[in-house]
C-alpha cells in the first residue's frame, strides 16, 4: 500500500507537470519503468535550485526533487539522468520526450495551460518583481526606469511581464 501511495504522491509531484492526461500520464510511468531511469530535466546553474559541484554531482532543492522522484518510482534516488536545459529550452525539450519531467522554476501561466498543455502540480518556489537602482537614479517608482538597462534573465517569464509593464507605461 505504502508503494501505490509513493506512486500516486510521485504521479502527482512530478511526471503529470508533462503535457498529460490520465491515460498519457500513466503512458509516461510506463516508459520511464521501462527505460530504468527518469530523465530529469534542469537548471544547471541556479544555486540553491541545482548546481554541478566539484565532482559533477548535482546538488540543490531540484536535483534533491528529482532523486526524490525517482526514488518514488524506484525506490532508488540514483535512478535519475539529468538534462540540463535552458529557460528558452525547457519546454520543448518536455514536448518532444527529451525529459519526462521538468523540475526547474517555471511560471504557472493560463497561456502555458492552453497553448503547451502543460499541466502545473504542486508549487515549490514562490517569486514577485523587485528593482534596486543607484540613488542617482532618482527613481522612486518603477515606471521611472522607463528606458534603463535592466538585467533579467533572457526567455523567463520575468523578463516577458517588465517588458510588458514598460510597454504599457509608454
């Protein structure tokens, strides 16, 4: 009973943010026991998520999800291959089979229900929009960085809601 529990949690924490559906979900376990191994796809470089450490082992709170999923599925945390893929990467690399699972912060979008088909389960990592500027600047409201370089990281979602934001201010 305990197994079919870990199953059911490992189901829900990990495999059904693929583009699934019951029968598809269930398709995706299938070949995952068949092939002896999750395919976990990654960040490889946000620290305290999932970094490469000396010895090329991955650490983090993600590469600690993933082990926990495979050892869901397993009973073995080794029982995992790390993909390591971009913010730009990640979703099509899950459409097209090349992980099973993505475990690397990505924002839960109405657009990405609809369009990727995705299928969001439990949340692990909460974010909002800050700006720090120079006082020189002179800026006391976000809008007043209207036309300043502002480092993002490229093809998150981040970046697409400041673009969106100074576009509405224009």
């Amino acid at each position: 009973m305990m197994k079919k529990l870990l199953l059911a949690a490992a189901m829900a924490a990990g495999l059904s943010s693929a583009p699934l559906g019951g029968a598809q979900a269930q398709a995706t376990l299938d070949a995952v026991r068949a092939r002896g191994q999750l395919a976990c796809g990654v960040n490889a470089s946000a620290p305290g998520f999932t970094v490469l450490d000396a010895q090329g082992r991955y650490q983090g709170m993600v590469a600690d999800l993933c082990r926990g999923l495979a050892a869901a599925i397993f009973g073995s945390p080794d029982r995992v291959r790390f993909v390591p893929l971009t913010f730009a990467t990640r979703f099509t690399a899950l459409g097209a089979g090349e992980v099973d699972v993505l475990m690397l912060t990505s924002t839960h979008t109405v657009l990405r229900d609809t369009t990727l088909g995705l299928r969001f389960t439990a949340y692990y990592f909460y974010d909002g929009h800050g700006f720090m500027a120079r006082r020189s600047a002179n800026a006391t409201r976000v809008r007043d960085l209207a036309g300043a370089t502002i480092c993002l990281q490229q093809g998150t979602t981040n970046e697409q809601i400041t673009a969106e934001y100074f576009r509405s201010q224009a």
